[in-house]
C-alpha cells in the first residue's frame, strides 16, 4: 500500500526526484526529493487512493489540501509544513512540501529510543501551539502520527497532512494504531480526534509503543482501538494523568486543549529537568565541547579510532581545541569550514551537490592556506548564524544529522559515524565520515576550556599535535566569532597512513568554561577542490550547538 509505482530516482510531475524513504505507515509514503527545477529539496507524501475518482474530484482533494495548509500555515508559521504543491498522478496522490529542518517522530524514537516526559510534555506543548488554532478555525488534522510530526533540529515541531482527512473518495487511515474510537468506527474525527492522537503520541513518546500495538491489519488495529482498554502507562510520571485523560474512549469525557496545556505547563515548569532538548537522550548537559583530532578514514581511521580512546584521559581543555573527542553517527554533509571555495573534485557523495552556491574565489594575491583561512574568518556564514533559509536550502545529497549529544550538522549522503569518545566530565568526541571517502569530520566537546579560543589552540593543542609526523602549521592562528560566540580558526598539515593531510579547525565557546571545536580533515591533494570546500562550507553554515 501507498507505494506503487515510486522508486528512489523516479520522477513525479516531471520534475520532483525521488531519493529515499524517510517514514512509512499503512497508506503513506513520505520521501526525500529534489526540486529538479529549481534545485532545492522537498518532502513529498505517496498517498494511495482507493479508485480513480475522476478529473473533478482530483482537483477538489487538491485545493482542499493546498487551501487548508494555508490557512492553518497562517494561523500557526513555522507550525505547519509549506505545501508547494499536490498532485494526483494514476491513483496516487502526491503532496510536496518544502524541506524541514527535522525528522520525524517516530524516526527519532526508532534511533534514539524513548523520551523522559519532560522532553515530551514539551513536545506536545508544541503540538498544541500547531492544533489548538486549527480547531479555533474548525479544522481538524484527523490524521496525527509519529510520522507526520516532524521535530526540528533545533527545537520545535512541524506537522505535515492538514487536509488529507477531507479527501474524496476517503482514504485508509495511514496511523491506525493512533486513530480515534470515533475514527475506527468509521465516524469522522473532528478536535477530540486529535487530541486523542495527542494523547497516544505522548504515551509513545514514553513507553516507547503505542497504546494499542499494530496487530498486522488495520481492520484488527482500529477494532482493538474500538473496544479494548488503553494499556496503562508506566513510564510517564506526572504526564500519565494527562494521557489517560486523553485516552478516554467517550470524546465526551476526553480532556479538553486548555486543561491539556495548563497540565503540561506545569510539567515542564515544575521539573528540575526542564532544560530545552533538541534531541532525545542520551543527553549530555547540551552544551558541552571538546576538541579533536583530525585524521580521517584512511588518514588513519585506526589511529582515530585509538585517538578517541585515549581522548579520555586527555585533559578537557586539550580535547575542547583539538576536536578529538569520541564521536557519534551521522549522515549529513561533512563539516566545513567558511573557507573559501576553490578546487577540482573529490567525492562527496552526490555529484548533484556542485549544484549549490559556488565558493566565491581566492584572492590570487594569497597563497591558497592564506586565501582559505581569509574566507574562513570573514565569510558570513561563519560569524553569524545561519537563517532558517540558508539552512533549509542544503545542497543536493546532504541531511541534517542530529545527534544523540544534541548537536546538529548537515552532512554528505552516505555519511556515518565512525567513532565516538567520552570523559567522565561529559566531553565527547564524535568522528564522521564514509566508505570510500578520504574526508572526515571530528566534533569535540570540553567542559573545561579557557577564556581564549586562540590561546587553547595555541598553548593547550598545537604542542601535543607538533609531536604527530609533518606538523606545519598554515599561517597565525585566527581569532574570529562564530554564531555570535568567540572563536579562533587554525589550519595544519601532517602525515596519515603516509598520506599528506590538511586540517581546518575552528574552536568557539560557549560560557561556563565549555566550547566545541569543529575539525575538518582531507587529502591536501584535493584540499582546494570545489566539492571539499562546497562540504567544509555546508558544514559551517549548520552547525548547531544543543540547546540549553
């Protein structure tokens, strides 16, 4: 169901490629996709309908659908998913969103596992910021799941599906596990709909299941929802309350959205943990770094590996300048520096990706470390953050990964992580990279780093990495600001596995004797090519911190 016919590389409407799953559910499909006419990524929804219903009806599902995530959109911005377009190709029906900075919820849980219930009692705070102007408007989504809620990197969801529950003819139920009473009777789901939805999302969130288990067929599931009991919650805390009062079978009786939110209100504001989380746990108090080592895959993934082992008895502050801490998964662009563009090729694991904004040029009076550390310490998007656009706008191939950690960084296709360190005072180094690319980035953590980024590099880093074969510092060591946060930038080159090596660093801190140190290895070879500056640039411009 929901995926006849699609294919990753197949075309819809001609232009929108198809590139892999993200979520899917009974009757639903959700993929990533290019924009191949104007070279940006989408979100598209693979929603199969029961029959052919005509030329009439697939433009009346159209501008409902395309109508109603209007108006919510405008009641809620940034709550609900920019539809681009719908449309119906031999049954299917297609709907194109623009990118989100997220995944969704149910992806998170399946890699991170279940949320405390402050994390979710804030979750849902979101989602009632989303559906309680909706129901003011009288509308209803009728068809909320782990699936069509996205939560955002940095905190924040988006929901996607407003309007499909209107369609004609009526389709499956996508989520039957989290479908109403009303709704597995085959009555229409209006507000209490929702917030029934609601309440087994927030049981999900914290036990780790829904409600009532899919039993294999969705006539089995809804008949289950229909007539037997809500399993008891028992992980929730405080929240349980909440979601039995949400679980009620009578919508009649169900809690209301104001009682909702004052309950999770409290919740969140009475719990000694209620910190923002941009991700799941494990989390690490969010804002720590430490610096990290630089060698890459075969720029010694062994003696990596070894690195991050060892970072553990290496002093913070050392591993804050160095980014050599153990470090997590990831499959996003590899980090970059602002540096300057210039280059010849390297494999960054989608050619389509030279399709993005080229590095403005060298400066041919400098040498090329000159001109690239010049680029990395003035350029824009290294010294301030970087807008919801310029984000949203990834080049073609790279994802936001966001770790475990709670940072966040978009990164090439097909990258991982490939290493990962701790200290018992919470620094971390995190290594990424691919199989059969020579690149690598480290993301290091420290809780203890002095007041100046230049003097960590300077006195705590460079004496312990001068002791590594072909040591050569590139230039001063550049004080910069990064994000809004002091910063310094170094760039060096050395030997890996008998292979010459350049390295980009940038360390910035972030208060409280913490900081995080981004390092960005390569081949020198291939240093100045346009596929590795376009990767240490994409890495610069989203990188993000956790929250606080």
């Amino acid at each position: 169901m929901g995926n006849a016919g699609a294919a990753a590389n197949g075309l819809v409407a001609g232009r929108y490629r198809l590139q892999e799953v993200v979520h899917r559910e009974v009757n639903r499909v959700c993929w990533y996709g290019e924009d191949t006419a104007c070279a940006r990524p989408r979100l598209l929804t693979q929603t199969q309908l029961p029959v052919d219903a005509g030329e009439d009806v697939s433009r009346w599902n159209i501008a409902r659908i395309m109508r109603t995530s209007e108006v919510v959109g405008l009641r809620c911005p940034g709550g609900v998913a920019a539809v681009v377009e719908v449309v119906e190709e031999s049954g299917t029906l297609w709907t194109v969103v623009e990118w989100i900075d997220g995944m969704p919820l149910g992806e998170l849980l399946d890699q991170h596992g279940t949320f405390d219930y402050v994390r979710a009692a804030r979750i849902g705070l979101d989602l009632l910021d989303v559906l309680e102007p909706a129901h003011g408007d009288g509308i209803a989504h009728g068809e909320l799941s782990p699936g069509q809620v996205f939560v955002r990197d940095h905190g924040g969801v988006v929901v996607t599906g407003f309007g499909m529950a209107g369609v004609a003819p009526p389709v499956l139920l996508g989520a039957p596990a989290y479908a109403s009473p009303e709704q597995a009777r085959g009555e229409s789901g209006g507000s209490p709909a929702d917030l029934w939805a609601l309440g087994a999302l927030l049981y999900t969130m914290t036990e780790g299941r829904p409600p009532f288990r899919d039993r294999g067929r969705p006539e089995a599931t809804l008949k289950a929802v229909e007539r037997l009991p809500p399993r008891t919650p028992r992980r929730a805390g405080p929240l349980a309350q909440t979601v039995q009062g949400l679980l009620h079978k009578d919508p009649r009786e169900r809690l209301t959205g104001p009682v909702v939110r004052d309950a999770l209100t409290r919740i969140v504001s009475e719990s000694s943990e209620a910190v923002h989380q941009a991700v799941p746990p494990p989390r690490l108090s969010a804002r720590r770094f430490a610096g990290g080592g630089g060698g890459g895959r075969k720029l010694g993934r062994a003696t990596l590996i070894g690195a991050a082992v060892a970072a553990v008895g290496l002093t913070v502050t050392a591993l804050a300048a160095t980014g050599e801490r153990p470090g997590v998964d990831s499959s996003l662009p590899g980090p970059g520096a602002t540096a300057s563009p210039t280059g010849s090729g390297v494999p960054t694991g989608d050619p389509s990706e030279a399709t993005t904004p080229s590095p403005r040029p060298a400066d041919p009076t400098t040498s090329p470390s000159a001109s690239v550390s010049r680029s990395a310490s003035a350029s824009p998007s290294a010294s301030t953050p970087p807008s919801a656009s310029a984000t949203a706008a990834l080049p073609a191939g790279y994802r936001v990964y966001t770790a475990p950690e709670g940072f966040a960084v978009a990164l090439p296709k097909g990258w991982k992580r490939l290493s990962t360190g701790r200290a018992d005072d919470l620094s971390y180094r995190v290594v990424f990279g691919a199989d059969g690319d020579p690149r690598n980035l480290t993301v290091t953590f420290s809780t203890r780093v002095g007041p100046d980024p230049v003097a960590v590099w300077r006195d705590d880093v460079e004496p312990s990495l001068q002791q590594r074969s072909g040591f050569d510092r590139l230039g001063a060591i550049r004080a910069t600001t990064y994000q809004g946060h002091k910063a310094a930038d170094m760039e060096w080159l050395d030997q890996s596995d008998g292979t010459r090596v350049r390295t980009f660093g940038r360390g910035f801190l972030i208060g409280g004797g913490r900081g995080f140190s981004l390092r960005w290895t390569t081949p020198a070879a291939v240093w100045n090519s346009p596929g590795n500056q376009q990767a240490l640039k994409t890495v610069l411009e989203t990188f993000r911190e956790p929250l606080d």
